[in-house]
C-alpha cells in the first residue's frame, strides 16, 4: 500500500537573514522544499502535505499545479509534533503508513524514504525511524536502547545527562509510522528543556504502547546535512554539485577544473561534451554529443545540437544553437535566438528573437532582434537593426546571400531580398529587391589640394 509523506518546513530560518522563506531558499535553482517534494514524489507516495509557517501564501504559490500535494500552515511554532499534528485534518483517512522528513535537510535520498516503509512492513512495526552514528552527536537527538538493542526512546541534546550526551547514536528525524499516529500525537506534552511538543516523543509512546520501533541506519551522513544558515546552504550545494560533475563525468563528459563548473539538475550532457572552466549550466539546457562550452560562458534553457561549439564568456538564455553552428566569443544569445546548422555569430554580437539560416555569420558587433537572415548572408560588423519605434517592435527580413556592409542601420519593417547587398554604413528603411545594390548615405566628395592650401595659409 502506497504511503503518505508530511514535510515539516514550518520553521522560521531567522538565521538565513533573509526576507525569503527559508525553504524557498534555491539549491541548484530549486527551492529547498522542492527537493523534499521531488523525493518525496519518487519514493512513491500517493500524497504529500508540506507542513508551512513563516511565508505560506509565497510557498503554496511556488508550488502551485502538484497534483497530490497540500500545504498546511502551522501559525505558531510550538514544536515539531504540532506541526506533524496539523496534517491530521487532510491524512487522517489516509490508509497507509505516514512518512515524515524535515523541510530543512534535502539531501535525504528516496532509499531511505522506501526502506523505511518497507521496515515498518517487514518487522510489524508500530513505527520506523532513520538512525545514524557520529563522532559528533553534539545537537541531535540521542537514541536510547535496551540491553536487547530495542528502541526504547530520544532524548534531546537539551533534555540528556551527560551520560546519555555520550551516546553516538542519533535521530536524523525522518520516521515512518502506522495509522495510530493521529491517536498516539494527542499524548505528546511540551514538558521539557524547550518547552515544545517533541516528535521523537512518539519513539517512546509506541513503545510504551507494545509496539515495536524499527530503526534503519543510513551511513551517508550527507542525507543529514541541514540548512539553517547561508553556509549551511552553500555547503548542501557544494556536496550537490559533487554529485552532479561526478554523475556526468561518468557519463562521459570532460570537465576541465570540474570543481569551477556550476550546473543544475534540470541541465542533460550527451558524451564527449566539454566543459572549460568557470562553466554555468541553468535550467533545461541540454548539450549534444561533442559540445564544446568555452571557460565561463554562461548558458539557460539553452539547447546546443551535436557538434556545436559556444566559445568563451558567452552568455544564452532560451536560444537554440544546431549541429556544427557556432557562438562566441564574448556572443550574447537571448530568448529565441535560433542558430541553423553551422551558422556563426562573432565577438560582442547580441540576438534577440532572432534566426540566422544555414551558414548565415554575424561576425562582429552587431545587433539583430526581430530578425530572419537567411541561408549564406553575411551581416558585417556594426550592423544594427532598428526593431523598435519607442512603442512596438518591428521586424528584419533579410533573404539568402545577403550581404550587409558594415555599420548599416536596418529600420525595421524592413526587407533585403535574396542577393541584395547593402553597401557600408546605410540607413535602410525601403525594402531592397533581389540582387540590387542599396546605398543608402552621403555620396563622398573629395575636395583635391585642400589640405596644402590649409597648411600653406599657416605659414
Ligand atoms: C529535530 C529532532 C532531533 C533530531 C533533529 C535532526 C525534534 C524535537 N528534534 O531537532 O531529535 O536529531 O531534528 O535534524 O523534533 N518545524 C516545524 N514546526 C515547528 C518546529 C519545527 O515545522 O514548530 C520544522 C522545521 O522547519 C524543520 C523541522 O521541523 O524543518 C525540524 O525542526 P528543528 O527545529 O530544526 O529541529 P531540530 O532541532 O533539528
Ligand atoms: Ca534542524
């Protein structure tokens, strides 16, 4: 039978100093709770209840559209058992076991989520708990057994002796339990160093109940890393990104200094892809066999077909790049910048809604928005199309072969037929027919012997 999963993020992240809810907090692009979301989804749970506090409305609205899963909104901070309590109303029905992770630790890992359940099956227990050993216990809660190894309860850093400080056995505080958790709540006080209703309370009220605790012990104590401040975070994020480089470098992809390259989670690598240094990878980029990425060239929602090569410092947002084009460097690809196969964009060239045709090249310092060049033409350094009037955008219709001398100005509506060719340093605002010359600028007059007479006059 299929299990529910409760989220518990309804703490208050002070320590983040932030006006963003903690849980907001982006990882790799994704905020904090989406990854206990996302494992929570992949451990098979049929429903997920996200316990929420401080910036509810802002978190419910992230999240907006997941089928099967609610928030809930615990207005004061009374412990961790209320908070689990407020699920009650929407999971109370629920048949199947209730599994609960905390919001702040997202590294907890789907296994642990489905090993859990499977434990809490297998021994008939009452409940299931993670448990983990450190050299380090200090702040965690302590695992106290019986003489036979049974779970008998927590003790709170807080509330323990100094002999029960010396345990090393630790709550992780992700647990599973029976459907007799809403009942067994209910006796969970706040008598204690904190004056909260304590969750691992439970550990000892189903064992005083006769019902057997399970426990499962994970060795990654990485699944245990918590977010509480802005160095908590960066550290989840370095142990993240280690995954990723190591995943995709296993995959077969060649980082150079792979401890200098950013990507997400969302972002796909075929083999034989190369990334430089200082290399940022965002969102649903995806890169083709053999992609060559250039040293700190920064890519979003990018797709750059086999073959293709995005040189140094170039930035792409939502641009399509096909097999054998080329950006870069120091190239700008903005939202629908469209690259056909081998065309080529310079140094300081910025596209914006912009597609360049087979073999098209923009070689240097130019801008094209709102632009089709077709297939071969060739835009020169300096061109600019004009595509906005101060009010609405305008668009640039350039044909096959095209030539556009250096430094002209395209006044968009405008159109430049197949074969045209618009000399240096034209204003361009008539259509140009096909294989005509446009000259569109003052006619050059040279005024013979007028610098000696000038010279001459100064003696
Ligand atoms: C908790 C456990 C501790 C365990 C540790 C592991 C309790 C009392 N202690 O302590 O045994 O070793 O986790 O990390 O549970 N939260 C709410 N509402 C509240 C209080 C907390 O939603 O009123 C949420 C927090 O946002 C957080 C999670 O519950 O995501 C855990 O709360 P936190 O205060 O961090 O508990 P710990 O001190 O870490
Ligand atoms: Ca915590």
């Amino acid at each position: 039978m299929a299990h529910a999963v409760v989220v518990l993020a309804a703490g208050l992240g002070t320590r983040m100093k932030s006006k963003l809810p903690k849980v907001l907090h982006p990882l790799l692009g994704k905020p904090l709770v989406g990854y206990c979301i996302d494992t929570a989804f992949a451990s098979g749970a049929d429903r997920v209840v996200v316990v929420v506090g401080h910036g509810a409305e802002q978190v419910r609205q992230t999240f907006e559209g997941y089928p099967n899963l609610s928030f809930v909104v615990q207005e004061q901070q009374l412990g961790t058992a209320h908070a689990l309590a407020q699920a009650r109303p929407i999971l109370k029905d629920f048949q199947g076991p209730i599994v609960v992770t905390q919001g702040d630790t997202p590294l907890t890992r789907k296994e642990t989520l489905v090993g859990l359940v499977n434990a809490l099956h297998e021994q008939a227990a009452g409940m299931a708990m993670l448990t983990m050993k450190l050299d380090d216990p200090t702040g965690y809660g302590r695992i106290l057994r019986d003489e036979s190894g049974n779970i008998l309860a927590n003790v709170e850093h807080k509330d323990a002796t100094p002999e029960q400080r010396a345990i090393k056995e630790i709550n992780p505080g992700v647990y599973c339990f029976d459907g007799s958790l809403w009942e067994k709540l209910k006796q969970v006080d706040n008598h204690n160093a904190a004056g909260e209703y304590y969750l691992p309370d439970l550990i000892r009220i189903y064992h005083e109940a006769g019902q057997k605790v399970a426990s499962m012990e994970s060795k990654d104590t990485g699944e245990l890393l918590g977010v509480n401040s802005r160095a908590q975070l960066a550290e989840v994020e370095r142990v993240l990104l280690q995954r990723l480089r190591d995943h995709w470098m296993t995959q077969g992809v060649r980082m150079i200094q792979p401890e200098t390259i950013y990507l997400e989670p969302t972002v796909e690598l075929a083999p034989d892809v190369t990334l430089w240094p200082g290399v940022i990878l965002r969102g649903q980029t995806r890169l083709g066999d053999g992609v060559e990425v250039g040293a700190y060239a920064v890519l979003r929602d990018t797709t750059v077909e086999a073959g293709g090569i995005i040189r140094s410092h170039t930035v792409c947002e939502e641009a399509y790049v096909s097999t054998g084009a080329d950006a870069g460097p120091f190239a700008r690809l903005r939202p629908k910048a469209y690259l056909e196969e081998g065309a080529h964009v310079g140094n300081f060239v910025e596209l914006k809604n912009a597609h360049l045709g087979k073999k098209a090249k923009a070689g240097h310092l130019a801008y094209l928005g709102d632009a089709e060049v077709g297939e071969e033409s060739n835009i020169g350094a300096g061109v600019i199309t004009a595509n906005y009037d101060g009010q609405r955008k305008h668009k640039t219709t350039i044909g096959k072969r095209v030539f556009v001398g250096s430094n002209s100005v395209l006044i968009a509506p405008v159109t430049l037929a197949d074969g045209s060719f618009v000399a240096g340093g034209s204003g361009i605002n008539q259509d140009v027919p096909e294989d005509a010359l446009a000259i569109a600028r003052e006619r050059q007059r040279n005024i013979e012997g007028y610098m000696k007479r000038k010279r001459d006059e100064g003696k």
